[in-house]
C-alpha cells in the first residue's frame, strides 16, 4: 500500500491580513504544503511556532511589536533547526545581510512571491538556501563595502531624524569637530554627496530603517 507523504507544514508571519488571505490562497494550490498557523507579531511568532512546530516559516521584516530579524532571532534561539524564509518588500542588501546572518534560509521578495513561494518552500524544506536573484546581486555588488562602524551608525541614525552636527555631539557627549569627522567618513563610505544622500542611501540599502 502506497503511504501518501505528509505535507510540509508552514507558518506565515505579517501583520497585513490581506497578505496572508494571499499567501494562503498560494499555499492552498498546492497538494504537499499545508498552512497550519498564522501570526501577526514577533511575539505571536514564536508563540505559534512553540504551539505548532511548523516544517517551514514565513517571516515579514515588517512587524507590529519587533522587527523580523529580531523574531528570527528569538525563533532559533529555542529552535536551531528552524528553517525561515524572509517574505519581504525590503530590496536593501543589508536588510537581506542581517536576516541570513540571524538565520533564515531563504530571502524572497513579496513582488516574486506568488511565482516562487511554492518553490521556495520545497527547497528550504529540503535543507536548499536560497536568496532572490535582484537582492543576491546587491549583495555581490556590495560585498566588499566598508561597513559603517557603530559609532558612525548612531550619528547617520541621529542625522536622519533631523538633528544637526551640534545635536548629534550634545547626545552622544562628543566634540561637535568629531561629529563632522564622521559625517565625512559616512559619506566617503557610502558614496554620497551629503547628509541627506547619505540617509537616502543608507535607507536604499538597508543599512537603516524607518
């Protein structure tokens, strides 16, 4: 007698109902993969995954309490073998950097999804890694960039909201001349031609965040 193999069981992250009525709608044309649970938050994700142990996970990097990468995180602290994929709209290299370093298996774009989800699903599944191909680009493109150290991250971060050089010095206790000694190493780091460049491209690529 032939014994029908089970269904690869998922659970889907994100917190617009109406994506996951669409990543429901996928998953339900195909005959080995199953939906089992769905979360809106990071906190309900791992909820969901202690309460389910799906075979394969969805995550959105945009979440209602944490971000995606810090539920990805917290998912393979308690399950190491966790396999995710990233189902995201975020087409920055360094969202994309982040989420494979956390952990996740798979970095697939929402525009590519209703084509390559199923695909996806099956390759994590089977142990297979896999990132989209316009985001796998940047990240070769961008590879050998010269990462923004931590402290030059705080003052891009304080300049995005707005705060001048004197500001940004006043909050992090430093001259406002080491600030602007900063500023140039960001720009030079990131190719842009001023602070406001510079925020657009560390946004553009993933480097900061709304």
């Amino acid at each position: 007698m032939e014994v029908t193999p089970k269904p690869i069981k998922v659970l889907a992250v994100d917190d617009h109902p109406l994506y996951l009525e669409g990543i429901a709608a996928v998953i339900a044309t195909a005959s080995d993969i199953q939906l089992i649970a769905t979360a809106s938050s990071g906190d309900d994700a791992l909820k969901c995954y202690r309460a389910v142990r799906p075979d394969v996970t969805l995550m959105d990097l945009r979440l209602s309490d944490i971000n995606g990468i810090e539920a990805i995180h917290a998912i393979r602290r308690e399950f190491a073998n966790a396999r995710i994929i990233v189902l995201t709209s975020h087409t920055g290299y360094r969202f994309a950097h982040r989420a494979l370093d956390a952990g996740a298996a798979a970095y697939l774009l929402k525009d590519n999804a209703h084509h390559e989800l199923l695909s996806t699903i099956r390759a994590v599944y089977e142990g297979r890694m896999t990132v989209d191909a316009t985001v796998a680009r940047e990240l070769a493109h961008h590879i050998a960039d010269s990462p923004l150290t931590e402290r030059e991250l705080e003052v891009l971060t304080l300049i995005a909201d707005g705060n001048t050089n004197r500001a940004v010095a006043e909050a992090l206790g430093i001259h406002e001349d080491t600030v602007k000694g900063h500023v140039k190493s960001i720009l030079a780091k990131l190719g842009a031609r001023d602070r406001t460049h510079a925020v657009t491209v560390a946004l553009r690529r993933g480097i900061l965040s709304l």
